[in-house]
C-alpha cells in the first residue's frame, strides 16, 4: 500500500488514538497542518478505498480506525523506497546509511548495534 504525505500524517494522527473521528484527527494534526474539515474528510474517504481505515457510521458521525499497523504501512513503504532508490538492494542502502553524513556518530553506532543483534539473534 503506498501513501502519500498527506495521508501518512492522517494515519499518524490515528495510530496516536483510536478509534477517532475526523475532528478528532483534526486535533492531534502537526501545528503547521491546516487543513480544512473537508481535506480531512476526503483524505480519510481515500484511506477507507485503499482499506487501510475502517469506517463505522455512529449517527450522523463516522468513527475510523485503523486497519493496517504501523508497523506495516512502514515496511510497505521502506521496500518502495529500497525499490525504487537502491534496486531492491540492501547492500547499497546499509553502504549510503554507513555513510551518510548527516547521521551522528552515535546514530552510526546504534545502526552498527542494531545489526549486530540481529546478527546474532538469527545465529549469524
């Protein structure tokens, strides 16, 4: 499932609390995001047709929540990323990560970390 930014700020807002309603959503937004109740509306009539949201009418009001994890909608888009900007390749992706300039030596660090462990967990 790919989203776009528009649609992954919605889906943060309801990943923080659910089941939400749109002006619920509307509330916890980022302070630079200022969208009309209608955007909002439509941004999450978009997320219910690719079915990442769910929608229950209660009334006159509909309360959404989330079909798809966090976690998944992650993974969806790291492999679109790793797809489309390093050919499917971790190697590449791990060598521009080793040395991107703009991570801290500790951010290194906890990569380097990270790997390790899961080196080990999985005996390797």
């Amino acid at each position: 499932m790919k989203l776009t930014e528009a649609e992954w700020q919605i889906m943060n807002a309801l990943w923080q609390e659910h089941p939400a309603t749109a002006r619920d959503i509307m509330d916890r937004l980022p302070a630079g995001v200022t969208w009309a109740y209608t955007t909002v509306k439509t941004l999450l009539t978009r997320l219910v047709e690719k079915e990442a949201i769910s929608e229950v009418k209660q009334g006159n009001t509909s309360v959404y929540e989330p079909v798809v994890s966090q976690r998944k909608a992650r993974l969806s888009a790291f492999r679109s990323l790793l797809d489309q900007a390093f050919d499917g390749a971790i190697g590449p992706l791990m060598h521009f990560l080793a040395e991107e300039k703009q991570l801290t030596a500790k951010e290194k660090a906890e990569l380097a970390r990270i790997l390790e462990r899961e080196a080990h967990a999985k005996g390797g």
